[in-house]
C-alpha cells in the first residue's frame, strides 16, 4: 500500500501559478518583438538594474575577469569541462550516419547534422551557475555548432567572472551579460545588436522556461526545464541523515523545488521531518531550502520495492537516486526519469556540478517522453534517398497506384513520369 504522509501543493495552485507565469512571458515577448534593443534595455534596467553601453563583453573585458580569479578556480573549471567533454564526445561517437541500399538500387541514408547556431541561457541571479556554461556551451560545440551565443545575467550589478570564465573556456563565441526572459527573447527572437539563433538551450526560473516554450516553433528548444526537482528512493538500507541531505541539496535551489521522498522503511519516514529540522538549523541555505520543503516537499511511505518503482516512474523526476541495498535493480525496471544516481556513492551534485553528464534535464513529468540535454539535441538527424534508372521504374508502380488510393494526382504523376522515362513503358 502507497501512504503519503506529506503532500506539496495542489495541482489547481500549480496551473494558477503557471498561467500568471505565462501571461507576464506572453507580454514582454510582445514588447521585445514590436522594439527589439530598446525593450531589451528597459527589461534588464527593470530586473536587474542593468544598462551597460553594450551587453555583448567584449574579448578584453572577457580576459580581465578571467585574470582576476584565481588559479584553482581557472583548474576546477578545466577539470569539470574535461569530464563533460570526454563523455559528450562519447556520445557522439554513438551517432553515425548511414546508408544502406534497401533494394536493388534504391539507396537510403541519413546524416547527423548540427544546428548553424545556439543560444546558451546560463542562469545566474541567486547563484551564479557555473556549471550551466559546461553543459549548454561546450555540449553545443563538440556537436559541431558553429555559432554559439551565451548570456548570463549579472549579480547584483557585477559580471560573474567564473561564470563568464566558464563560458568562454567551453568555446562561446559571443557572451552577453544578460538574464531573464529578455536575455531568452533577444536570443530567440533578434534585434539590431543581437542576431537571432536557431535553437535555445539552457536551464532556467520559470519565466525562462515559460520564455523559451512560447519561443518553440519560431527556434528550437532543448527542454522546458523548470524548478528542480529531486526524488530519493530509499530502502531500510539507507539513513535519514543522508536522505535529509540529498533533499536539501536540491530544494536549496528555489522555494518551488520539489523534494520527494520515497521509501519502504517506515524509520526513515517517521524520522525525516526531525532530521530536516536539524540540518535546516544549520544549513546557510536553509531558509530557502525550507521554503521549498515546507510547500513542495513529499514523505510516501510503500511496502514493497515494486511499489516504489511504480511510484518512481508515475513521479517521473527529475533526479532520481536510489539509495537501496540493490541500485541496479531500478537501473534495469525504471523508464521515467531525467538522470539517475545509483547508490550511497554518488549524488545529484556529482551530476549537477562535475561529473560528466549533462544536468540540463527534464521536469514537470516530462521524463515521461523526453531525456534531457546532451550532445545529440545539437544535431539533425535528416535523410536523403538516391535511386538507379531500373529502380525508380520499379517503385514507381508501386508509388503510382498507392498515390491513386489516395487521389493525389499530383504526386501519382510524379511517379508515372519516372516510370516512362526509364521504364520504357505506359505508367499503370
């Protein structure tokens, strides 16, 4: 049996939320639309106090604000971006273009081919995040993509020089100091200073991620990665105190950050709350971090582990780690999640911060049919055909009759023409 002894918010508070969210998006994308630079401007004067002659850092401001960190900074991001570059490469490696003759000469393929342009939403305002830079930035250019816009807000009126060192170092080829829907909009949408990309990647509040899915159509997205979300799987195995540290990880991120925990011990259930009690006393974050438990958090107590992988994957989270006695069992069973960390060894920092994969990932339960950012969303996947004289006779029977089922004309025409011309015959 599935007990939930903690609940978050309703959905009904979630859908108002998200409809003010959307109705604020819809109205600065107006403005951005009708007076380009001149709204962007204002919005970044209005948010953040922010109205440089140029948002566009040049090269040698770019240099000043690496020169002034210091040396372990300059090496912890060098050793992040070798550990995101060596497994995005993997993946790519796994990508390979095709073909194949499918019948006598009838030739079909495909190719992988990246995206002409990107823009890179790095977030900052809270926490400037430098790891975003790693994974939206340096993914898009092992996938071969030429032209990479990167902004980033600034804090409290500074440029964030790691965040901007980090940019710089994964291969951005233009860097903004800009946030918010307006640094997502002048990317997606264009204006007389910055030329429009293809495609918007990046995490983000949900302004950004309300930003970029009424951007989709006019470029591409990655994802709608909203608020951060993290699920603990835990069996009798585990102990509150880890389980309390790996929710407040995360929830720190934002007040609206869901922080679920899912278990079979009834121990760890029933003692949670005190534990998070404890370390939200001393957590410097905490006040955050509790906001976020406080209306998002989840205790569901189960009995059995397929219970808790019904749940997991009905979750779908963001981040799922499974603190149990056998990680790999839900390796094996689970289907709905946007990353997972199997066993007591690792966390959700790991992944979001250093260790390879990509933390741009789905939320909302769209784990449900997307994963999240990596190297292959860069890249098109598009097909080509090439056919022989004797071929193009031969299914362009086929191809005029099934055009007949359908009464396209047109299209039927198409076929029989090939077929007289290098068939030697009436078309049927």
């Amino acid at each position: 049996m599935i007990r939930y002894l903690k609940q978050g918010t309703t959905e009904a508070e979630k859908i108002e939320a998200d409809k003010k969210v959307r109705q604020t998006v819809e109205s600065i994308l107006d403005d951005v639309i009708a007076r380009g630079d001149a709204a962007v401007r204002e919005l970044s004067a209005r948010f953040d106090k922010w109205e440089p002659e140029s948002f566009r850092l040049s090269p040698a401001e770019i240099q000043s604000l690496i020169d002034s960190l210091p040396v372990q900074v300059i090496e912890d991001i060098r050793f992040a971006q070798a550990q995101i570059r060596r497994f995005a490469e993997a993946q790519k490696a796994a990508l390979v273009d095709i073909e194949i003759e499918t019948l006598p000469g009838i030739r079909l393929g495909h190719k992988n081919i990246p995206v002409a342009s990107v823009g890179c939403y790095v977030p900052g305002g809270r926490y400037p995040m430098v790891a975003s830079a790693h994974m939206s930035v340096l993914t898009a250019k092992v996938a071969g993509v030429k032209r990479v816009a990167a902004c980033t807000p600034p804090l409290n009126g500074v440029a964030p020089a790691a965040t901007v060192a980090a940019m710089h170092m994964a291969g951005a080829d233009e860097i903004y100091l800009l946030g918010g829907i307006q640094a997502v909009a002048a990317m997606g949408i264009g204006t007389a200073t910055i030329a429009p990309v293809d495609m918007l990647v990046g995490p983000g509040n949900a302004f950004v991620a309300e930003a970029k899915r009424q951007l989709f159509g006019r470029v591409g997205i990655d994802l709608l990665a909203g608020p951060t979300e993290t699920l603990i799987v835990a069996d009798d195995t585990a102990d509150a105190e880890m389980c309390a540290t790996d929710l407040l990880g995360q929830a720190e991120h934002g007040p609206t950050s869901p922080a679920i925990l899912l278990t079979t011990s009834a121990k760890i259930a029933e003692g949670i709350q005190a534990e998070i009690d404890r370390q939200l006393a001393l957590l410097a974050t905490g006040e955050i971090a509790g906001a976020a438990w406080r209306d998002h958090g989840q205790i569901i107590l189960c009995d059995t582990d397929e219970e808790l992988l019904s749940e997991a994957d009905r979750i779908a989270s963001e981040h799922v780690q499974i603190l149990t006695r056998d990680p790999r069992w839900f390796l094996e069973r689970m289907t709905n999640y946007g990353a997972l960390f199997l066993g007591k060894e690792t966390n959700v920092a790991y992944g979001d911060k250093v260790i390879g994969t990509n933390h741009t990932l789905p939320t909302k339960r769209a784990a449900r049919y997307t994963g999240g950012l990596w190297v292959g969303k860069f890249l098109k996947t598009v097909t080509y055909q090439q056919v022989s004289p004797e071929a193009t006779a031969m299914i362009g029977e086929y191809c005029s009759r099934l055009c007949a089922i359908e009464n396209f004309a047109g299209h039927k025409e198409q076929a029989d023409l090939r077929v007289r011309r290098y068939g030697g015959k009436n078309a049927s």
